[in-house]
C-alpha cells in the first residue's frame, strides 16, 4: 500500500511567495513609475470642455434659476449652432470667482456684480434686459411687517434689524442703501445689517425672515415678492419704500472669448422677437420683456453709486 504525504505550506509563506514572484516578474518587464499621490487633477467630460456655460446669478434658488432660463440655453444653442449649457454657482460671490478663472462664458447678472467682473476681469458687456413693464431699468424695495407699529416711515428704521440680499446685490442691498442714505440713515445707523444666507434663494429669504419676524426690515429687488406669493401670506408684508431706478440686468462674456463667438451670441440674445409666439413664451417665461444690445459704459451710473455709497466692488 502506497501512502501519498501531503504538505501544506502556511497561508503566510504562500502569500509571500506569491508577491515575490509577482516583484519579479515586474523586474523583467516595464520600468517604474513613481506616482506622486499628491498632485491630482480634474478629469472632465469630454461634452464638459466642449460646452459654453451659462450662469445666472443666484438671487433666486437654482429651481428657479433653471425654470426662468433653460429655454434661453436652448434657444441660443439652436440659434448659434454652439454647445451651451446652464451651471449654477450658489452665492454672488461664486458667480464672480467663476468668471475670473473663465468657468462662466455667458454670464448673467445685476449692474453690481457686472461692474465687478469687468472692472476686475475685462468681462464684456453685449446686451442688457428690458424689463416686463417694459423699462430698461428696475428698483429696489424695502419691506417689514404690515403689524410692525414700531415701523411707520423710513426714519423708524434707525436702530432696527436689517436683512439685505448680499452685500453685490444692486436691488436688494446698494439701490436701499442709497435710498436710506438720502433719507439721513447710514450703516452705524441699524442694529445690525446681515445678508442672506446660504446658497441661491437670496431673495426669498429676506422676505421669509422678514414675514418670520426674524428681522425687522429688509430690501429685496422688485418683483420678488410676486415670486413668493404661494409662500408666505403676503398680506403680512408692507412695502415701506422703493427705491429709484437703475440700469438693469446684463450679459456680459468673459474676456477671452472670440469675437466670432461672442457676435453670434449678441445677435442671437438681441433677435429674440415677442411677436414670434414660441419666442414670446421663451422671455416670458425669463421675465424679460426684451434683450437689447449695451456697451460698458451704460453702467457708469452704478459705479457712481457705488462710490457714492460706499460699496467696494473692484477687490
């Protein structure tokens, strides 16, 4: 009778044996590569790099942001032949810094934040907004509680809470600073000033903390209430004052652009026609009446205020 002997080897000694024989087999073929783990980058679609982005500046939440403009994206995509595509920066802030590191190509925005991406970055602006009322300029507003006695005119605001938009929002912080200024009010003049907070919905929420009584004042741009009138009981709000008008929003690209792309964008933006049905709902739908072509200097008026008042928007 023949007796088989089997070996077994610990798991251990066989798992070392194996790596060592897999070292080796490396030896033999290609030479190392040292990969220094630390230094990463970005990998993107290719569908990502290829694309224009869109932005609108985030005074509303991005569902709003998307609602209002996603017809616009596609209509100048269809217009300019060009891959456009909306992206949503979450404060005002973010906006700016994304059209400084050319993350933004089209953007959106208010006087303010314009001035400061030209003035800061060279972005161009090549049309600016005609408002629903038909104007090309719009207003600010400021609000409390309609049950706030302690609020009967724009002097009761001394020394009350106030909540603005952000600090570069033109309707609801510089063009009510302006107004309190003109009225004897100054910042030392409030108990507290603070911005809305978080990302998007900048608006909705001064009017919410206003309506909460979280705040005793705050200034939004007009229109927003009409936005959050299936929000908050708006019967509890009282408009105290509005504020005059200023130029209104605008387009602007960023620098770097080619002046191929950026002329198809301007005409396309500029051809919108409300009496073409299915382009009447696509402003609309943006709350814009029209788009009408607009050069840097149409903006000087905001500059001025914002000297005049103190806003710092070139750093």
């Amino acid at each position: 009778m023949f007796s088989v002997h089997v070996f077994r080897l610990p798991a251990v000694l066989v798992f070392g044996l194996g790596f060592l024989l897999l070292i080796a087999a490396c030896d033999q073929g290609e030479p190392h590569i040292k990969v220094d783990l630390s230094k990463r980058i970005q990998i993107k679609a290719q569908r990502d790099l290829d694309s224009l982005t869109y932005a609108y500046l985030p005074q509303y939440s991005h569902r709003v942001s998307f609602a209002r403009h996603h017809r616009i994206v596609q209509y100048l995509s269809a217009q300019t032949e060009l891959p456009i595509r909306q992206v949503f920066p979450d404060s005002f802030a973010q906006h700016v810094q994304m059209v400084g590191e050319g993350k933004i190509d089209i953007s959106f925005s208010n006087p303010l934040v314009y001035i400061q991406i030209a003035d800061r970055f060279q972005a161009q602006a090549i049309a600016r907004t005609v408002e629903q009322d038909g104007k090309s300029t719009f207003r600010g507003q400021i609000i409390c509680r309609e049950d706030n006695k302690a609020i009967q005119n724009i002097q009761d605001c001394r020394g009350k809470r106030w909540m603005a938009v952000s600090p570069t929002s033109a309707g609801g912080y510089l063009f009510a600073l302006a107004y309190f200024q003109k009225h004897g009010l100054d910042r030392d003049d409030f108990q507290r000033i603070e911005f809305s907070p978080g990302p998007g919905g900048k608006q909705e929420k001064v009017v919410q903390a206003v309506y909460l009584g979280e705040y005793d004042i705050g200034s939004i741009r007009e229109g927003t209430l009409d936005l959050m009138q299936d929000r908050v009981d708006l019967s509890a709000i009282r408009i105290l004052a509005t504020t005059k008008r200023y130029p209104g929003w605008v387009y602007a690209v960023r620098p770097g652009l080619d002046a191929g792309t950026v002329n198809r964008i301007t005409q396309a933006l500029c051809a919108l026609d409300r009496d073409t049905h299915e382009e009447e709902e696509i402003l609309a739908q943006a709350h814009i009446q029209r788009i009408i072509p607009a050069q840097d200097q149409e903006f000087d008026p905001i500059r001025e205020l914002a000297s005049q008042t103190g806003v710092k928007w070139r750093e």
